[in-house]
C-alpha cells in the first residue's frame, strides 16, 4: 500500500471519454474524429477505454457510428475496448465489432427507473440476464454500472439498503466489476465512503469502480475518498467530456488530466502518460472547436506552448 494514509499503489483509470462524454454532445462527430481520439487514448497507456454504444440511434444518434469506429481503431494490445449493450441486438452486434467487454446498466433510484425507461429497477435489471449470459458463453468481460447511487433527480436521496441491492443483484448476473455512478453529481466525501463501504458488502472492493461527475466540484475530493477506503478502479473522461441532461448547470464527468495528476501528486501508479491525454484533450476540444474543461489539462497545455513559444 502507498505510506501516504494507505492509499492503493496502482490504480486502473478507465477512459470513458469516446463514449459517455461524447455521446452528450449535440454536434455531430464523425467516426474519423472518434476513431483518433481512441487511438491517442489507447497510444497514451489506457488498459479500459469505453469506445462504442450499441442503443438504438434514434436515442442516442452520436453513437450511430459505433460499427465503423470499432472498426476502425488500432487496438492497443492489453487494453479493454468495451461497450455498452442495453439489449440481445446490442450484444450482438459489440460481439460481431470485437468489443472486449460489454456493460450493461441499471438504476440505484426507483424513481429514476421508472421516469426513464418505464419499469422497475428489478425488471431493468432482469432485462439483461440474457446479455449477461451471452456475455459469460462468449467469454467476454461483463461490466455493470449502476446510475444514481448518491442522489436522484426526481427523488433526492438514495438509500445504501438500495444501492447494496442492485450491487448484489448485478453480482448474481455474474459481472466481473461493478461501476457505483454519481450521475448528477452530489456526492460528497463522508457519503462517498459510506457508499462504496456499502457497495463492498455486496461485492469484492477491488472490482467496485468509482464513476463520479463533477457538477458540485467535489470529483476529486470523491475520488480521494474512494482511495482511502480501498477504491482502486476510477472513470474519468478526456477533457471533462460529457455533460448529464438531468442536472442543471453539470459540467459531467471529472477530467482525465485532473485525475492523472492527482494520482501522480500522491504518487500512484497509472500506467498512463499524463503528457499524452493532456494532447488527446486538446485535440477533442479543437474538434468541438471550445477549449476543454480539465483545468491541469490546460494548464499543463499552456505551460507547453510558453515553453515552445520562441524568445
């Protein structure tokens, strides 16, 4: 363990930036575009990069390009390509683009179960029993990430009774690592804890990831959190992509860069090259023609400029 309050020596960071974050945006990327953020992420040392969704584009339209971006990209070897399949057609068609691993998704909050997709949290969760063992058949990872674990935004608080039953029930789907989301945001550091302590009663720590979005400011305060009592998998995505329609004002989820150098200021071993995501975040941002909302990756990227600038 690292000396420094016994926080973890290694973490995983997986890059969700290719689909969570630009899967929120309202203009039009093309596959190209996708297709070279990947390979900057996956060239940067990623061992988890969420690059395709398989849902219908008539609700998700960014992602109507998922085929050819799977396709397409040079995969890293050791590195999880993974997507998200809500439905056997979606299964089917990460198993036919060579998706490593397939994520399937349900909801802390019964209020948001209902609101969104019409049925109970453990009718959602029974949807995917047939992707779960299609998944096992077909010997592919299978990831489960649970919405709303620390507040919904048409109920406001959620139990940790609730969270702890859907962690078991995506347990019992056979799920190889289990993603706890702040899917609005608010999420604060002693709630954090007492979460992800409860989660671990239902399902081993070291595969329980930390997903946290960084409306209120508190991301990384969160993350840190996690760290301490024993968290070691985090999502962040490039750039601070991303955005969620349910919380005014969301600024989405936490950097990538703004991880990476907590993690390199604790000295925690990532794997990955900080220099590197910090230029994959400057390249989507001018791609989306706005700077990028991860305060070290600008930082980082303007302290390179004045160094190259001529004197």
């Amino acid at each position: 363990m690292n000396t420094l309050a016994n926080l973890p020596n290694k973490v995983k960071i997986v890059e969700v930036g290719p689909r969570d974050g630009l899967q929120n945006e309202k203009q039009s990327v093309s596959a190209a575009v996708k297709v070279a953020l990947v390979d900057r992420l996956s060239r940067a040392g990623f061992l988890n990069i969420e690059a395709a969704s398989f849902v219908s584009p008539k609700w998700v339209p960014q992602m109507a390009t998922s085929v050819d971006v799977m396709a397409q990209i040079a995969r890293r070897p050791g590195t999880i390509y993974s997507a998200l399949t809500p439905n056997m057609q979606g299964f089917e068609a990460a198993l036919a683009s060579r998706a490593d691993e397939v994520v399937i998704f349900g909801s802390a909050s019964e209020a948001f179960s209902q609101k969104n997709i019409n049925c109970s949290i453990a009718e959602s969760i029974a949807r995917f029993a047939p992707v779960a063992q299609a998944a096992k058949e077909h010997g592919l990872r299978l990831r489960a990430s649970i919405s709303c674990a620390f507040g919904c935004p048409y109920q406001g608080d959620v139990p940790l009774a609730a969270v702890a039953d859907v962690v078991g029930r995506m347990r019992d789907l056979g799920c190889d690592e289990i993603d706890i989301a702040d899917t609005i945001g608010v999420a604060t550091a002693r709630q954090t804890q007492a979460v992800m302590l409860r989660a671990a009663s239902e399902f081993r720590i070291e595969a329980i990831a930390g997903h946290f979005h960084d409306t209120y400011g508190q991301a990384l305060a969160n993350i840190y959190a996690s760290l301490e009592v024993g968290v070691s998998i985090f999502h962040s995505s490039v750039s601070g992509l991303g955005g969620c329609p349910y919380a005014k004002g969301a600024t989405g989820n936490v950097a990538t860069e703004d991880v990476l150098y907590l993690m390199q200021g604790l000295g925690i071993e990532t794997g990955i090259d900080l220099d590197m995501v910090v230029d994959a975040g400057q390249f989507i941002a001018r791609q989306l023609g706005r700077n990028g909302a991860s305060r070290a990756g600008n930082a980082l990227a303007a302290k390179c400029a004045d160094v190259a600038a001529p004197g």
